[in-house]
C-alpha cells in the first residue's frame, strides 16, 4: 500500500502506519521525532512538508548539516513530490543566486550556516516560511547554526520539525535540543515499539576478541611509564588530584582549565609548564592507543607527522627517553596489528558467502583506512575505496564533497563494494543497505554506534562485526557504548513517561489516529500506553566468537 496524496507522486511513498501517525502529530505542533537509523525519518518529513503545502502553502526550508546530506534529500525531494522545484543552497552558490531563488521556490533545501549568513545580511526572511525541517536535530546545541535560525524562526510561529537517530543519552540534553528549536512535541520510536517491529530487520552483533601482540607489550609498557610521569607532574602543579586513574577525557579536562587560566590573563610559569606537559600527555596517550588498537604501522605515521611539528610537546616527545626506547623498539615489531588479518579473514568470508555484497569498514583513524584500502585490494574480487571527510593533513588529502557524493553513487551501483570509512559516514549519508559492517574498533559513543550499525538490517537481516583488543581502551569503549545505549533506551522511555505531563508525547500504535475523534484518540493512546509497558523486548543478538589468523 501506498500513501495517497495530491503533492505525491503515485506509488512513490510505502505505507507504513508508525510514519503515518507521527507525520499526523508533526502536523499539530512543532516536533522532535526520534527514529532508528534506517526507519525512514525523511519519509515523516515529506509527508509532513506535502500536507502543510497543501494547507498552508508558504515556504519550506529544510536544513541538514552538510552539503552532501542537502543533496541526498533534494534529489529524494525532487523525486516523490509534486510542489515545485526544490532549490539547493550551499556556500558555493553566489548570495545574488540564492536570493532570487528564495523569492521564486517554494522548496529550499540548505547547510544552516548559508542561511545564518543570508538572516545576517537580509538577504531573505522568514516570515513567509510555514515549516522548517532541522535534520540531524540532536545538533542544535551550544553555537551551531542551527540554534540561531530556530531563534530568528520562533519570531515567525511557524512549524517546526525535527529529527534526530541519536539524541543522546542525557535527558537534558534532549531537552535542551528542544528549547532551542521551539518544540513542543515529542514522538519517539525504538524499535522494540509495537508499530515499528514489524518493520524492523534483526542485527546480529559478533564481538570478536584480538589479543596485544607480544612483541608491543614492551612499547606499551614504556609509553604507559612515560604518561605515568606527566600524570604526576601535573599533580604536582595541582591538577588530577582526584584521579587515581585519569582517562583521556580527565586529560582533555585539565587542558581546558590550564587555557582558561592563561585566556584569563594569570600567565605564570605553572601555568606555561601545565600546558606542555598536558600536552606532551595527550601525545603519548595516543600514541599507547595506536600501538594498543592500530599497530605499529599507524604509530609510524603519526610519529613521522610529529618529526615535522614545531611544537615544544611535539619535541619533548620525541626526547623523552622512554618513548624513544619504544619507538626503538617499534623498528623491529611487526608493522601490521593482528586486527589487519581478522579484518581481511571476516571480509573475505562475507564474499564467499555472497560474492554480490556490499561491506563497510569503520575506522577511527585516517591512517588506518589507508592501510585497510590497500589490504583489502589484494584480495581478489574485493573492490575497496576509501571514504574521509573534507580536511586534508599533510599529504593526506582530504575527499570534496562532491567526491564522496560520487563514491557513495559507485557504490551503490556495485563498482566499488567495500567501504572503508572514517566517522564522516556515520552520520545520514544515504549509504545503501549493506550486508556487513565491520568496526575496527569500538566507540565510546552510543550514538555514533548506533549510526554505524545502522548501515545495515535496513532491508533485510544484518550483520555487525566488532573487533575488540583485549586489555585495552577498546574493551572500555565497548562497554561503554553498550551501557551508555541501554541508558538512552531507559531515559527515552522515561522521557515519554515524565513529558506526557507538560507536553505532547506521542505514543506508539500500530493504527493512524487521525480520523479519530479527541475522545478516541484519548482512549487509544491510553491503551497504546498500558500495552507499552508490557511489551516485551525482544534482545539484539550478540556473540563473541574467536577466528583464525587468516
């Protein structure tokens, strides 16, 4: 079945009853709607854009963060509805363009920061503007652009629609997200709920276990030797005093107190001497995770990029005795960390299987994807391609836009079948359904693993596969990941819960409740609510499994 509507083109949009009711809901107050990656969140907002077209008429602007992700939608725009042209605004578009497109279209699709800029100089106004539609909406926090269109928007009373996969584990923050768009409805959707499950495809979760390699144990040991030193000196100078073991973002935390001291104008001879050792921490703190997580390989461009700082940590670490012991030692060590060959034995398994798949590789490290590119292409049939964001370092040149719009279209079409990607594909690009998808290493953040994992179980089962380093941080990041999701499931839930009181919290059904009177709709969601809380969820699977070498 099909949604039948005069600005839709015929057969374009499936029927699916959870989108039907929150796009119903999105249409009666300003709304953030929260959806499982994959789950079809652009869908909500076309219905919603069509019907208030179709209503009110007026402008819609839609804002996504980025250039390529304001393409994906224009052109799923362009294809289902019947309303117009739909403008494209990017940076690269000349302000006298976008003005005399903003008088002439009724669809606008842009970055947030090109309408920031045209608010600023009056280049357009939103008075006009029925519905703004904020992709990505968990973003709209601290000075991101999407907080200053919002305020410039409320002015107006128009709707606003918001969307988000992840919106994180902190209520607050939820909240916050909420002010800032001026929200006044909440629709939230797991996939346990009873009118998305049957949409839903199973994930099979494999945990695959890598041990240290011997031969960096002793690296490990210096490197460690050597942070336990700086750690000890900036107690000394009065930081960490109540961190007995200080993560990476304790050391991240006395950076910004030690810049606080010095932007304060209290310049002092402790303070100039916190800097550099907090620095020279962090340096050595990553180079522990690179030879832990990565390899050798990895460590040896890094250190090669430090040989050509001019920085004084940059220099003190390179003296410093018991690192360049280590980085002795790494000469000798195999370059290539054991997680290279599980990686290449678990790809290559998938195209046995079905040689027509397609398979994305996360990597935290830019490194790290060169590395798997270039593995990968020795295995017959294996097509890899390798996909970063904009930034170039050194000779590392960072990918356009427009070249990883294309890569994404190539990979569709099958000319290349193995991604391997960096963070900048986690988030909404249109990547296809995949078969596989493989983390390199575990992230701390439980949105951004759920963004990964959700690159596949769109349309069919899926499989993850995460590569965990026994005895190292990717074991805490695991954890941590796996602990901070189950807590975003509960705080969503009880969000939904404590919000029925101060504002309009959809609940989930498996019916439309549009063509119900106020009475029934009442009824219904109090019974939707009761059935809520005794549904019971079903768990996603998770295996750990020990595989050969190669």
């Amino acid at each position: 079945m099909f949604v039948e509507h005069p600005l839709l083109r015929r057969g374009a949009i499936e029927k699916r009853a959870y989108q039907v009711n929150i796009a119903a809901s999105c249409l009666e107050r300003s709304t953030l709607v929260v959806l499982p990656t994959g789950m079809g969140k652009t869908v909500v907002a076309v219905l919603v854009i069509a019907e208030m077209l179709r209503r009110k008429g007026g402008k819609v602007l839609f804002l996504a963060p980025t250039k390529p992700l304001v393409e994906q939608h224009t052109a799923f725009l362009r294809d289902v509805l019947l309303a117009g042209d739909v403008a494209v605004f990017t940076g690269e578009k000349p302000p006298e363009d976008r003005e005399l497109e903003w008088r002439t279209c009724k669809i606008v699709c842009s970055t947030p920061q090109v309408i920031e800029n045209d608010l600023r100089y009056g280049r357009i106004a939103l008075e006009d503007v029925s519905l703004v539609v904020f992709d990505e909406a968990h973003r709209a926090v601290g000075a991101y652009a999407y907080v200053d269109v919002a305020a410039a928007y409320k002015e107006t009373g128009g709707l606003v629609l918001g969307m988000t996969a992840s919106p994180g584990s902190e209520v607050d923050k939820i909240l916050e997200v909420c002010g800032n768009l001026g929200i006044s409805g909440v629709e939230i959707r797991t996939e346990y709920d009873a009118d998305v499950a049957p949409y839903m495809h199973g994930i099979e979760v494999t945990r695959v276990p890598v041990e240290v390699p011997e031969e960096t144990e002793r690296m490990r040991t210096l490197l460690r030797e050597a942070l336990e030193e700086q750690v000890q000196s900036l107690r000394t100078l009065g930081y960490l005093q109540d961190k007995p073991r200080p993560t990476t973002r304790d050391l991240l935390a006395v950076g910004r107190d030690v810049r606080a001291v010095l932007d304060g104008g209290r310049r002092s001879g402790p303070a100039f001497r916190a800097a550099t050792v907090q620095a020279l921490a962090m340096k050595i703190n990553h180079a522990i995770e690179l030879v832990e997580t990565q390899g050798v390989e990895a460590l040896g461009s890094y250190v090669d990029r430090l040989r050509e700082g001019e920085s004084r940590a940059d220099r003190a670490f390179l003296k410093h005795p018991k690192v360049a012991e280590a980085l002795a030692l790494a000469g000798g060590a195999s370059p290539e960390h054991p997680k290279v060959r599980k990686t290449l034995w678990i790809v290559r398994e998938q195209f046995l299987r079905k040689p027509d798949s397609r398979v994305i590789l996360f990597t935290h490290y830019r490194d790290t994807a060169a590395i798997m590119e270039r593995e990968l292409a020795k295995i017959p049939g294996l097509r890899p391609v390798r996909f970063v964001g904009q930034a170039s370092r050194g000779e590392d040149e960072g990918l356009t836009q427009k070249e990883q719009v294309a890569i994404l279209e190539k990979f569709r079409a099958g000319e290349y079948n193995v991604v391997v990607a960096t963070a900048v594909a986690e988030e909404g690009l249109d990547v296809p359904q995949v078969d596989l998808v493989v983390f390199y290493e575990p992230v701390p953040s439980e949105i951004r693993t759920i963004q990964r994992r959700g690159r596949t179980g769109r349309r069919y089962e899926g499989h993850v596969v995460v590569l965990v380093t026994k005895d190292t941080r990717d074991e805490a990041y695991f954890y941590s990941a796996r602990r901070k999701e189950r807590k975003m499931h509960a705080e969503l839930d009880r969000l939904r819960r404590e919000l029925r009181q101060k504002i309009f919290v959809g609940t989930p059904g498996g019916e439309t409740f549009v063509a119900a009177s106020p009475q029934e709709r009442i009824e219904r969601m109090r019974a939707a609510a009761a059935s809520e809380e005794e549904t019971p969820r079903k768990p996603r699977r998770t295996v750990q499994t020990e595989l050969p070498d190669a």
